[in-house]
C-alpha cells in the first residue's frame, strides 16, 4: 500500500501492516494457500526501496505468524527517524514443507555425469 503521507512512527507503520495483513490473510484463506516465506517490501521517501524476508520451515497462513514476522522484519529494518511512502507484504515458497535431500546431509560430493 502506498500511503497518502510518510509514515515516521513505528506504531503508524504496525497499524498499516496488520491492516496489510488482515487482506493477505483473508486472500490465502479463501484460496486454501500456505507459504514458507514471508517478505516485507518498504519504499523510502526518497524512493529506494528494500526488502527483507524470512522463511519458515513448515508453510504459513495464519496472521498472528505473519503479522509477528512482518513486524520484526520491519523492526530489523531500523525504520526509527524514516520517513516510509509505502508498506508491503507477501508470502511465496508455496506448498509442502521443504524436504531435505541426502545430498544437502552428505556435504559436496560431485556426481558424475556419465
């Protein structure tokens, strides 16, 4: 969401994500979607713009894990005397928890090709 003012309080900047997640919430829910990871996209006055994720081993959905992971991803972010244009909030890495492979245990061994 792009604000119609900067955003210079911690405190406007959590209002504006639960309500932000409220919305990401109810659309995951209504198409039966989890996600691994969740991303917080800022954009600065100036413009620039970050991102910050964080990834959880079993998918997500509900708001209380998102909400919880948007915020600390934005408190990382150090937004204290930043002005912020716009907030976002978005969960990718669908689907089945992530399955650890045998080669990812034993280290780097090459496989051969032929």
């Amino acid at each position: 969401d792009t604000f119609a003012y900067d955003l210079t309080s911690v405190e406007e900047m959590n209002e504006e994500l639960e309500k932000i997640g409220d919305i990401l919430h109810d659309r995951l829910k209504r198409s039966g979607l989890k996600g691994r990871t969740v991303t917080l996209k800022i954009k600065y006055h100036d413009f620039k713009l970050a991102t910050r994720s964080h990834s959880f081993e079993e998918p997500v959905n509900d708001f209380e894990t998102i909400i919880a992971s948007a915020k600390q991803l934005l408190i990382a972010s150090n937004p204290d005397n930043k002005k912020i244009r716009l907030l976002g909030i978005s969960i990718s890495n669908f689907g089945y928890p992530r399955v650890r492979s045998v080669r990812e245990e034993s280290e780097t061994d090459q496989l051969k090709l032929f």
